[in-house]
C-alpha cells in the first residue's frame, strides 16, 4: 500500500543538555510525540551512537520499555549496517521508513536516501515543511523535507501517507484530554497509518496554528467538553452564551462556522443540550408520545430544578413534581467542569439542607434497579448497548446511610459509586442480573431514533434501567416502564460512525437487532 509504516527518531531530536546534577532530560515535546507514535500503528525506533553517555542511553532504554520502540545503536560512518540492523529486527515493512534528525545532523545520514528513507530535518526556520513540498522540485532534495516543531511530525507523517495512497483515504483530525485519548488510543483507535476502510487519524495539538493543521483533515471529531474553561448559569441567557471553551476550542469552532465543507462530528452548537442536565430532563419529556399502544413505556426520571437547598417551599415543590425519597441530586451543569459529577442520594427531607451539590441542581427520582443498567450507544442509524453495573436498591442504599450517621450518600459519579455486596443487588438478597432479553429493543431502538432526531446528534449514548424489584423476561413485561437518561461520561468524544461501529464490534459489544431506524 505504501506510505509511512516506520519512523527512526535520532537521538539528537530527543535528548537536551544534562541539568545541573549531570542528569539527562528530554527535549520539549518528545513526550507528545512519543505518545502519538506509541499506537499509531507505525513501527518506531530511535538511532543513537555509541559515543552517547552512558546516562543517556539508560533514559534512552527506559524510555524505549515505557513507549514500546526499538533502540539501535549505530555509526554514522556505516550507513548500511545501521538499515541492516533495522531491516533485521523490523522485517519487511511494506512501506517507507522516515528518520528524524536534527539540522546539525542531518549530513551524516544523508545517505539513506539511497536506501528508500525519507529525511525530516528539524529545526530548519525557513526551510520548505512538509505541505509545501509537491513532486520533490520544492526542496534541494526530494527525500528531505523540514519541520520545526516536533508537534508537527505527526502532521507531516498523516500528510505524506494521504499523499501516497491518494484520494480513497479520508484524514479524521481529532482532540481531546490526554487521558481519554490514550484509553483509546491503547485500543487502536487513532493509527496514523490508514485502516481497512481508508481512514487516517491525525492528533490535533494547540500548539500549532489551528487553521494549518485542518487543511489537512477532511473531518474532524473531538471532545470539546475537555476543553470547557467556565460554565456560568448565573444569568438567565441561553446555555450557548454560558459556556466559555479554552482558545483553541474556539479557534477550531471559528474555522468550522467559515469552512461548511469540512465534516464535524458533531458541530459545537449541537452538543450544547447534553450539556444541560435541566434541558435534557425537559427533551426526556416528549418520550410520552412514543409509549401510545405500548404495553411497555419508556420515559425520563421526575425531575425538579432547584437553585437553594434552604428555600422554605421545597418539600411543596417537591411533592408537586412527584418526587419522593430517595432522590438523586445532580448539578446543573453535566459536564466539562470539575464538580459536574458531584452527586449525593438523599434519603430525608432534612438532609436537603446545606447539601454539598453545586448550585443550580437537579433533582431526580432514584428508581430501584437492582445494581444493572443499559448503555446504549447510537451512532448515525446503528445502535449498540451493553449491560453495566450500577447502584444498588434504595433499601441497600439506606443501610449504607445508617452507618455513616443517616447522611447522604455524597459521591463523584466519575470516580466511586455507592455500591453492594455481591448477594444485595436488589435489596431482597438475591442477585439479579439483567441481560439482552430484559427489554424491549425495539422500544428502545425507537427511543433512540426520536432522540437522534430531536438533538441532531450523529453520536451519543444514554442509559436505560428497568423500574421494579425484579427483573422479568420480555413476555412479562406488561406494566413496567423504563427509565432513560443521557449521561455524558461515555462516547460524547464524538467521531465517525462507520469506523466505531466496527470498533464497537471488535470491543464485544453487542449489535440491537433492528440497526437501521427510520
């Protein structure tokens, strides 16, 4: 197929000058692009000679455990022992290899480009980068390209397979919080090396001018709740006008409004409802119409917006918008902020007073279901799900209260959920475990297409448990409703249906039997 399947990185690209102590440290930026290489699906290996420090070649060969690359050793002065030491651990490739070397040292390896290698010389102000060489008649040397960052390496390495392979390869840039990306990444996700239904994965980095690296993209998928600064619900205007993003966020939302033609999934003003706990309870509302005819229902929790725990009407209020005890409480804001998740189950009325839930809140109805719910995942017309573990019966849940001196449950939803013994599940001492056939597929399925409709959503998630203190098969079901909620702690990062659908797939996740909704 061709293009990039192997990068060298030479010392001189990533080691700086010995501190103080005569310890040796890393350039700016190596750990970053070594992450991105780490699962990019491209073969990786660091040249160094055998003049280097001893000190610096153990950071050398903890870092080469640490991002899973092969270090040679190799002499300048013999060019075809260092590309036979490569061959011979790397194989046949089935593509070209690209080595990385500093200005300074870019002539002593000029000669593997006699040997099919392509050259990336770094630190080279004014020198042709990689977007400006077409055809090699740009640059002195066709196999010799200039960057100057080493952010830009993956840039370059995305462009130049995209080059080789040609117009059936679509470049997917993508951003979000280190973290996330790497539990991805770890799965394969986001090669730079394009995957069997042609797409190219391409980091996005603040670091470089926004505007440079989405000419290279096609489409773009992110997780710009990663990139909230503030959300401000003081004021009484629209949630838009209440969301600050950091400044590349808002670069990136500035060149998607001026280029219609470059694919988001999903455009910024689209997501602002899932980031709205109220306005989600308030969508949840028009489930109503779809449980006509139905022996099943499905529907939103109860729910009531409150912006003082001490106000002197709220068991009234309360008791108006059918709420009993327990309850959840739930900030407003539902992610992107640091105490989004910040939750607590009251079990009295008194325990509303002085709550540690930030304000405004949410408060919604606790529906036992015995320690299991859905996920279920749309993406374009599919729908996935999986059954997950979740809290306990409220019966658990107020012993639970009992030893902590009858006080709320405070919890963070991210981190630790209050939780059961194996055999108290559903508060009668058995275990019940839900599976597929707990529910009504087709109900849900149609829930989900509503849903995608009403938000204009390509991609999002929501959880579904069964009410009741016992789980039934679908033939049993006459009466019983279900209970959905949009969460945002799973797949809002947003990316392209048709390549995580397989992805899905791959991670064991289960097909719903009716995957195109109408």
């Amino acid at each position: 197929m061709g293009g990039v399947r192997g990068v060298i990185l030479d010392d001189s690209v990533l080691l700086g000058a010995d501190d103080e102590n005569w310890n040796a440290s890393l350039l700016p930026g190596v750990e970053y692009l070594l992450r991105k290489l780490l699962h990019s699906n491209i073969r990786t290996g660091i040249f160094y000679g055998p003049d280097l420090s001893a000190h610096k070649v153990r950071l050398l060969k903890r870092m080469e455990i640490e991002y899973s690359f092969d270090c040679f050793m190799v002499k300048a002065s013999s060019i075809d022992d260092a590309v036979n030491k490569v061959t011979l651990a790397w194989g046949d490739i089935g593509g070209s290899i690209l080595y990385l070397v500093s200005n300074n040292k870019k002539d002593h390896f000029r000669k593997l480009s006699n040997c099919n290698w392509l050259i990336i010389v770094l630190g080279s102000l004014g020198k042709e980068s990689a977007d400006d060489v077409e055809g090699g008649g740009a640059s002195e040397n066709a196999s010799m390209l200039y960057i100057n960052k080493l952010d830009e390496l993956p840039l370059t390495i995305c462009h130049l397979n995209k080059k080789a392979i040609g117009n059936d390869v679509v470049t997917v840039g993508y951003i979000m919080k280190p973290s996330r990306e790497e539990d991805f990444a770890k799965r394969g996700a986001f090669p730079m090396y394009p995957t069997q239904n042609g797409l190219i994965f391409m980091p996005l980095t603040f670091e470089l001018p926004m505007s440079f690296q989405l000419q290279e993209v096609d489409g773009v998928l992110h997780k710009a709740t990663d990139e909230i600064i503030s959300v401000d619900l003081s004021s009484s205007s629209e949630f838009t006008n209440s969301v600050t993003f950091t400044r590349g966020m808002q670069e990136l939302g500035r060149y998607m409004d001026h280029h219609p033609d470059c694919c988001i999934i999903d455009p910024l003003n689209n997501i602002y409802p899932v980031l709205d706990r109220l306005k989600i309870q308030q969508i949840l509302l028009g489930l109503e119409d779809l449980n006509m005819g139905c022996q099943c229902t499905i529907r939103g929790p109860h729910f009531l917006k409150v912006d003082n725990f001490n106000e002197p009407d709220l068991v009234q209020r309360l008791s108006e918008a059918n709420l009993s005890l327990p309850s959840i409480v739930k900030p407003q804001v539902a992610c992107g902020v640091a105490d989004a998740h910040n939750m607590a189950i009251v079990f009295r009325v008194e325990d509303y007073k002085d709550l540690s839930v930030p304000l405004p809140a949410v408060v919604q109805e606790y529906v036992d279901h015995s320690s299991s719910l859905f996920k279920f995942y749309v993406l374009g017309e599919k729908v996935f799900h999986a059954v997950k573990k979740s809290t306990p019966n409220a019966s658990i849940l107020m012993k639970l209260s009992e030893k902590n001196g009858h006080t709320p449950l405070i919890f963070d939803s991210l981190k630790s959920l209050p939780t059961a013994k194996e055999n108290q599940h559903s508060g009668d001492g058995v275990s019940h475990e839900a599976n597929s056939q707990d529910i009504d597929l087709g109900l849900v399925n149609g829930a989900a297409s509503w849903l995608r409709s009403v938000l204009d959503l390509t991609v999002f998630g929501f959880d579904v448990v069964i009410s009741g203190g016992q789980w039934s098969v679908p033939s049993t079901l006459t009466g019983t409703s279900w209970l959905l909620e949009i969460p945002k702690s799973l797949f809002l990062f947003l990316i392209l249906w048709k390549y995580l659908s397989l992805f899905m797939q791959l991670q064991f996740m289960q097909p719903s039997p009716t995957h195109n909704l109408r």
